[in-house]
C-alpha cells in the first residue's frame, strides 16, 4: 500500500525525458567548515555585554560610556573593527546615521539615530550583489515611551544582534565574488525606523541587493501558553505577492496564479535548502505569510522597495519575556532576561544564516528573462532564458519543478544551454530556473514569466 502510493505521488514524473538530478545540490565543505566556527560561547557573552547597558531604548542616553544606546551602538562598531583588523582589513565599519523628527506616535523628539553597519566588499568588480543579514539593537519594556527603565532585551533582539556579530566575525577574513553586509539597526520598537532608512538608502544608491536576511527573536527553544519545548526549527516567514506589485504585475500574477512564487518565497525554499545541507538536521519551516499574524518587522521596509526579505523568528514564542517591564507575578518572572535564552539553539539558527549568506554568495547570479514559451499548444513545456547580467557566466543551469498543490520543489533538472524542452506539462506544474558553477554551487529559482 505504500509503495503503491509512493508510485501514484510521483507518478507524474515519469515521463519525464531528461534525467532528474538529486533533489538538494551537493554541499560544500568549506561552507560546513564556517557554520561549524561559530560559537554558542561567543553569542551568549555578547548577549551579557549587550544586557549590561542596561537599557537600549531608542530614546535613552547616547552619552554615557556604560548606560543607553548611545553606548551599545559604540559598543558594536568597535567589535566589528576588531573582526576586521582580524580578517585582514577589507572589512568597513560605519555609523549610518539619521534623524527622526516626532512622528505624534512613538518619537516625541528629534532623534539621532544609527545603524550600525558592516560591509565585506566582494572581490569580483563585475559581481555587483549584495545580501545583507539584520537584526536590531534597541529594547523597550512594557511602556514603548519608558527610555530609563532596565529593558535588558537579551532575546528581542539581542540574539538578532549578536547572531550579526557573530556572522560578521566568523565571515570578515573571508573572500566572496559578491558583497556582504551586517548590520545592527535601530529604531525597530518605535516604528522601523533603522530598517526603514537602510531600506530607502538601498533603493536610492541602487544596491543589487539579491537577500535580506532579518533577524528577531532567535534565541528562545521555549514557549510560553501553551507551554512548548522545540529546539529543532527556524521559523522563515516570506511574502507570497510582492508588497510593491504594481497593476501590471497583478495581473500577471492573477493569469499565472504565481501568489506562492515571489521573490521572498524562492529566497524562502533557498534557505530551507541551505538548512537541510548544512544545518545538521535542524530545520527551517517555512512559514507562507510575511510575518506573524498581523506584525511586522524589519524585513517589512525591504519588501515595500521592492527587495527579496525574510524574517527567521524562533519557533515558539514566550511572550512573558517580550516588551515587559522586569517583575515577578503569581510566581512567574517577566522580562527580557537572559536567563530565557538557548544559546546552542541560537547558535543552530546563526548557522542556517551563514550557509544560507556563503551559499548565495558563492552561487552565480540567477539567471535573467526566464520565459516559458506559449506559441504551440502542446502537453510540453519550453522555456528559456539568459545568462545573468552581473558575476561569472554560470557553468550550467537547473530546471526545478514542482506539482501546482506542492510546496516546495520535487525535481531538479540540469540543463546545459539556455533552453529546456520538456515532456510535462505547464498545466500542472510549476517551474524555477536556477544558475550553477561548477562546483554545484546553485542561485535562487527564477518563475518564468509568458514569453511568445
């Protein structure tokens, strides 16, 4: 009875005329060399030093040396200096700095804010990508105005940040074809505010910026009502239609019923191919909505521009820790403590980041101008493309394919040329194109678009 539903599953694929390829591309062990670098010890010290300021609301001191934001933003510069000195110097650091005047809601002040942010510079000139890993450095309590009270935020998202740092050490010595950025935002409590101006920084100066990788609350294996232990999963949450999708698109979208294929969503299967590679079992669950339930995050800006954006948030919340004001009721303690962390667990989350950042940076740019063409009527399918505009020319390609009710991808087809031809049919499946070198290093998946 198995067998014979095993059989009618994957029946359709059996007339396929080309050979399918394994389902994952081979793993490299250089990219398993560097998630296996990186240190539960290291994160949960720089998790202390961040809790030690005390409190880094976005409105608190920017004076003191040990106290406020000012001095964990200071603070995080001059750790990711010393990666650089470390790693041989290509490495930059700057303070992005930007004033937010009151906005009637969360700002009652102009503020100064900055981000705090790490650029390791590709070394091939014509490989103009970029992919940017995020998490933000301010906290709050219960009150999202109170900027003196202690809001140690060790979790949210003092595991976002130091999950950055610890990338950012591990990667700085470290030569990829396209470019790689860390950065510590602030200003996400009150409104988005840090994201929102690298958002708009990214668009205006033209990034290539292929992945945005947004990170928080990753560092908690625990939830809280019901009660739940899971220190297997990452929760990757990805919009299915583009926040910036325009009429033309809409329509586009609507003929082809793609509202499971944006951008978003292929970086999405990219990263729960990266984790079954490399993650020694620990998962990435994909979630098909942009965020949780009616919430948003610093991924959310990304997407407004246009960008390819996720979010990776722990699998079980514990919401007594979150945007609460230190105190013990009926025996529970509330806060934002680091006493609530998992700090192996964090450590299996910052390794699905980093294969995810080597695997894209190491792969060829996707390919451009994916069309499936239209002009016969047949049970067939054809599709083309071109070669990416920016990086190397790929050494190959692969066809993905997948069922119209599935997921996630079922096949993968090599492909030598810029054409495929093949013997199932666009009525019932669903199909990607994905650039190789080769060393088997494979790009997110393309949609085809109508060409005829």
């Amino acid at each position: 009875m198995k067998l014979a539903a095993l059989f009618l599953a994957f029946a359709p694929f059996a007339a396929l005329a080309q050979k399918p390829a394994p389902l994952l591309p081979p793993a490299d062990p250089a990219i398993q060399k560097l998630v296996d670098e990186i240190s539960a010890k290291n994160l949960e010290a720089d998790v202390r030093k961040l809790v030690s300021f005390g409190t880094r609301h976005t409105l608190s001191d920017t004076q003191s040396p040990t106290r406020g934001i000012g001095a964990a933003r200071n603070w995080v510069r001059d750790e990711f200096l010393k990666y650089s000195k470390a790693g041989g110097g290509r490495m930059t650091v700057e303070m992005d700095t930007f004033t937010i005047r009151p906005d009637g809601r969360r700002i009652n002040r102009p503020v100064l804010m900055a981000n705090v942010l790490a650029t390791l510079p590709g070394t091939d000139p014509t490989d103009t990508r970029v992919i940017l890993v995020s998490g933000h450095i301010d906290s709050r309590v219960s009150d999202v105005m109170n900027a003196t009270a202690d809001a140690p935020g060790a979790n949210d998202d003092g595991s976002g940040t130091v999950l950055v740092m610890e990338l950012a050490r591990v990667l700085a010595g470290q030569r990829f074809p396209c470019t790689l950025k860390f950065v510590a935002v602030q200003g996400e409590e009150q409104g988005l505010y840090g994201s929102g101006h690298l958002a708009e920084r990214a668009k205006k100066e033209g990034w290539n910026l292929i992945a945005m990788l947004n990170n928080d609350i990753v560092g908690n294996s625990h939830g809280f009502d019901p009660e739940i232990s899971d220190d297997q999963h990452l929760r990757v949450f990805s919009e299915g239609v583009p926040a910036n999708e325009t009429p033309e698109q809409a329509k586009t979208r609507r003929q082809l019923s793609s509202e499971n294929d944006a951008p978003s969503r292929q970086l999405a299967r990219f990263i729960a191919r990266a984790a079954q590679l490399y993650g020694h079992g620990h998962q990435a669950v994909l979630e098909y909505r942009p965020d949780r339930f009616l919430r948003g995050g610093d991924h959310t800006p990304f997407n407004q521009q246009g960008f390819a954006a996720v979010r990776f948030t722990e699998m079980n919340e514990d919401f007594t820790h979150q945007h609460q004001d230190l105190r013990t009721e009926k025996g529970r303690a509330y806060g934002d403590v680091i006493e609530g962390m998992d700090f192996a667990y964090l450590r299996r989350n910052a390794g699905i980041n980093l294969a995810t950042m080597a695997a894209l940076a190491l792969a060829p740019a996707a390919p451009a101008k994916v069309e499936v063409l239209t002009a016969n009527l047949t049970n067939r399918t054809e599709l083309r493309w071109q070669a990416p505009a920016a990086g190397p020319r790929p050494s190959g390609y692969v066809v993905l394919v997948r069922e119209t009710s599935a997921p996630q991808w079922q096949q993968r087809i090599p492909v030598s040329g810029l054409t495929a031809d093949l013997s199932i049919s666009k009525d019932n499946f669903i199909f990607g194109v994905a650039s190789i070198d080769a060393a088997g290093h494979e790009s997110v998946a393309v949609l085809p678009m109508v060409g005829r």
